[in-house]
C-alpha cells in the first residue's frame, strides 16, 4: 500500500511539472490568439530552441547559465517575430488562412535546420542541482521538479500582472477588446501583434530551457509537446489565460498518472481519448467564452 502511494505522490509530482510545461506553451497559443486571432503552429520549435540555445551557451560555449538562459530567451523572441512576419502578417492582411500551412512549413525548416547544425544525436543537459534530492511523503524529489511548476505559475501570474498593470499590456488588451478601436486610440496593432508573438515564442522558450534537463536535447524534441500544447489550449479554453494553465496542470497530472498505473504503451491513447470526450461535451473548453455573432 506504501509502495502505490509513494507512486501516485511521485506521479502527481511529476506530473505538476510537465503539465506545467504544457502550460506554459499554450499560453504562448492563447497570447497570439486573443491578440491577432491566429496561431504559431511552430511553437513546439520555439520551445525547442530554448534548449538547444541554452545547451549551446552554457555547455558547448561554456557561458554562464543564467546568461546563457536569457540570451536563449531573446533569440527565441526574436524567432517569434520573425514567424509573425514572414509566416503570419502577409498571409492575415489578405484575409487568408494560409498562415495556418505556413507557420508549420517554418516550423519544419527551423527544425531541419538545428538537426543540420546542432546534430541528430540527443545530447543531456544536467543541472548542479537537478541530482539532489529530498524527502516529501516518503518520496524522493528532485528540487528541478518543484522549481519547475513554481516558475511556470509565477510566468502565469507575471502575465496576468503585467496585461493589467502595464501601459504596453492595457494596451494588448484593448486590441483584444477591438483592433479598430484600439487603432483609433493612437495604438500600434501591428507592433502589438509583433509583440505578443515575441512573448509567444519566450514562454515556449522558457518551458523548453526547463524542461531540458529532464529530457535530452534533440532538434525533434518540441514536436509532440506543441501538439500536445495545442490540446491542452484547446482544452482549457484558447480565450482563458488561467484556462489554458489550469488546463495544462490537468493533462501533465494525468498523463503521468496513466503512464505510472498503466504504462507507457497507454498514455497517448487515453490522455488523447479523454480529450475528444471533454471536448465532446465542452466544446469551447473548461474556461472558453463561446463567440458572438454579430448582425
């Protein structure tokens, strides 16, 4: 009976992490929705390039980690900036949804790109930290896995603050509301959609620079975790912010519970099937506003 319940704790340890991965990709799907109504379909690269960069300054150059992790996080901002130029702004300004195709293709070329130059072979990155371990309830806990969820609940709780405290994010907010209104008040909707790709692609770079030392570093690494995001965005309610998070705590919760009773073999197939059933019966998410139709 110890032993189940030493697994359930550990699971539902673990699972607070990696849900919070989730969640913190899929914020980046709620970001760029609520502002411009479009989506990064690339933002597993994004999250991708956050480990690769962050492994690249602190390992391969030898920089500092700190240093290494906000230097990863600026490129990865600006890597979102790029996509909403090149692979987002052309195509929504014709009023096409072939933004939709190309936010994937870019997605596939960054990542054949960083499989070119960064190498196919998985590479680990261990923390100081990450092999130490404490005692919670009989378990033994890496402080990774509780740094991970507390720092992707305070990214959750910053961007709450900074939405509604802030000039710049009073001012996402009222493109939000209304892009023509916000256009008249003298507000930069384009340089606002920029912006909130760039915010965007950060969070996807900061759960890949955490969730690095977990797993290995491969240019692959973000494929099945932003379709696993999207899901979890989808899930909670792409128009809710605390939606999406809460969202993503739920799906990494339960997928680490199935794959701890169950097995590997069965954690895609029943984390997957459940969403299509809460889907099913809440088909705007847990959190989601239905839209309104305007005549």
């Amino acid at each position: 009976m110890t032993d189940y319940a030493n697994l359930i704790t550990s699971a539902l340890i673990s699972g607070l992490g990696l849900g919070s991965m989730y969640g913190l990709l899929a914020l980046g799907f709620y970001i760029t929705y609520s502002v411009s109504n479009t989506v990064n379909f690339s933002q597993g690269s994004s999250m991708m390039l956050g480990a690769v960069f962050t492994f690249t300054g602190s390992v391969t150059w030898g920089w500092p980690l700190p240093l290494a992790a906000l230097v990863a996080l600026l490129l990865c901002a600006a890597y979102g900036m790029l996509v909403e130029l090149i692979a987002i702004r052309p195509f929504a300004r014709r009023g096409s949804n072939a933004w939709l195709m190309s936010t994937v293709a870019l997605g596939l070329v960054v990542d054949n790109l960083v499989l070119f130059t960064f190498g196919k072979e998985p590479r680990g990155f261990s923390l100081p930290f990450a092999n130490a371990s404490m005692q919670i309830a009989g378990v033994g806990v890496s402080p990774l896995q509780l740094m991970i969820p507390a720092v992707g609940l305070s990214l959750a709780g910053a961007l709450h603050l900074f939405s509604r405290r802030t000039r710049m994010g009073k001012a996402l907010l009222a493109v939000v509301q209304n892009r023509d209104a916000a256009s008249l008040m003298g507000i930069n909707v384009s340089l606002a959609v920029l912006l909130a790709y760039a915010a965007s692609t950060a969070f996807a770079g900061a759960a890949g620079i955490m969730i690095a030392p977990l797993f290995n570093v491969q240019a692959s690494m973000g494929t099945v975790f932003g379709l696993k995001a999207f899901a979890v965005a989808i899930l909670g309610g792409i128009t809710s912010a605390w939606g999406v998070m809460i969202a993503g705590l739920l799906f990494g919760v339960t997928e680490a519970l199935i794959t701890s009773l169950l097995g590997s073999s069965y954690t895609q197939i029943i984390t997957f099937g459940l969403v299509i059933v809460a889907l099913a019966f809440m088909p705007n998410g847990m959190f989601g506003r239905a839209g309104v139709n305007k005549v």
